[in-house]
C-alpha cells in the first residue's frame, strides 16, 4: 500500500513544496489508500522515477515484491510458467538470505531481480544512513540494478542518492492484494482499470497477499493475452 504519513521527514516537508500545500495534502490524503498513481502524486516525488515504461506497444510489466517466500514465491512462478509469462521480482534481502534456493528459481526461470531493501524499510521512519546501508546490504545477494522503495515511500536526499547506482521502479497501479479488506475480485478489478501500454502492475508474493494474487493473477493474465498485450520484464 501506498503510506501516507505526516512524520516531519516526510515528503512534504521538503524544499519545494509550500506549506499550503504540505497542509492540503496532509488534512486530505492521510491514510489514504492509492491503488494507481494519479499525476499529483508523481509530482509529489523527485524526477526520474519509472512509473510507466515509455511505450506504444500493447506490452505490460507484472512485478512482484517482498519474496522469495516458500510457498507463496513457487505458486507464483508455476502461474507464471503455465502461461509463460515472464515477471520482474523486487526481492527482500533478509528473504533472499534465508530462502536461496526459491531465489534461484527466480533467476533460473529468466525473471528479473530487484532490490526492495534488506529489512523492508519504511524511509520515513528510517535515517539516510541506516536506509542506504540497508540497501546495500539487500543488493550484495541480489545484485540488481532496479530498485523499489518499500511501501512506496521515498524522500528527495535518499532518492537522489540510490539514482546514483539505481533505476527507481514505481509503479502503474497496485493490485491492492495485500489488503484483508478487499477481495480477488476487486484486487483484478484494480489491476485491469490501469492497463495500458507500458503500465506497471504490482502483486505481491507474500503470505499476506497470497489468497488474492492467486485469485487475480491468473486471471489478470487471461485478460491481458485476450487484449492482445505481452509481458515484458524491467531492465
């Protein structure tokens, strides 16, 4: 889920923003759930950040974060394999680190592996240091250039130092399949509203999220193939 927060190093206290604005956002969008990524919210984050991939082809990016999970992580892939579809995989490092074998499945299968921090940190409740140290400790096993931030959150200082070594992967639209409150029916419904071409679509290979993805993915599949689209993976 994309957080919304009012810590005094959040977002909108940085340069750049006034306070009215800083004060609208905060009386309107706290604990907000956002599913896609509205324009004003891309404002909100530094430049540079991927989003959407630039593109006319009907191509689409399914991603996946906070795996390898036993479990979870292999339904994922056998759902992926039964269609052939390949995906990109931003992996928790402390995951990576105690579940390797699952990691190489990723890596044997021809997916694409990102860094999604080692403890799954929160950088608005994280200093500078401590959360580039936990980026890096993440990327010493899974060694990728992509990066994506945990619960979405960034601020200006950190994104512009990961920009040095990474390429920040946001996202098109979130299935919503790590929320108990909604269904799989409504997890797909939010995934198809926000494809088009080039769109990044988020699922998630947890246990939290497992009931819903297994539910959604297939399906979502089904749908994009019926439309014409392929699935490409980040580089």
């Amino acid at each position: 889920m994309m957080e919304v927060s009012t810590r005094d190093k959040s977002i909108f206290e940085k340069p750049g923003f006034t306070s009215g604005i800083c004060l609208y956002f905060r009386n309107s969008i706290q604990h907000m759930e956002i599913y896609s990524a509205p324009f004003w919210l891309r404002l909100l984050y530094p430049r540079q950040l991927l989003w959407r991939v630039p593109t006319s082809r009907r191509e689409v990016f399914l991603t996946f974060d906070d795996g390898p999970v036993p479990g979870v992580t292999p339904l994922v892939l056998g759902i992926l394999n039964k269609y052939d579809v390949k995906a990109t995989f931003f992996c928790v490092g402390e995951n990576v680190q105690k579940y390797p074998d699952i990691f190489s499945m990723l890596k044997k299968g021809g997916h694409a592996i990102g860094n999604h921090t080692f403890h799954h940190l929160k950088a608005w409740k994280s200093t500078r240091e401590e959360y580039l140290s936990d980026c890096e400790q993440a990327n010493a096993l899974v060694g990728s250039s992509l990066f994506r931030p945990p619960h979405g959150q960034l601020n200006r200082r950190i994104a512009a130092l990961l920009k040095r070594k990474y390429k920040i992967v946001m996202w098109s639209a979130l299935s919503g399949d790590y929320n108990q409150n909604l269904d799989g029916e409504q997890c797909l419904s939010h995934a198809i509203r926000h494809t088009r071409p080039g769109a990044i679509i988020v699922f998630h290979d947890s246990l939290k999220a497992q009931q819903r993805m297994e539910y959604a993915l297939p399906l979502y599949i089904e749908y994009c193939l019926s439309e014409g689209y392929s699935f490409g993976i980040l580089e």
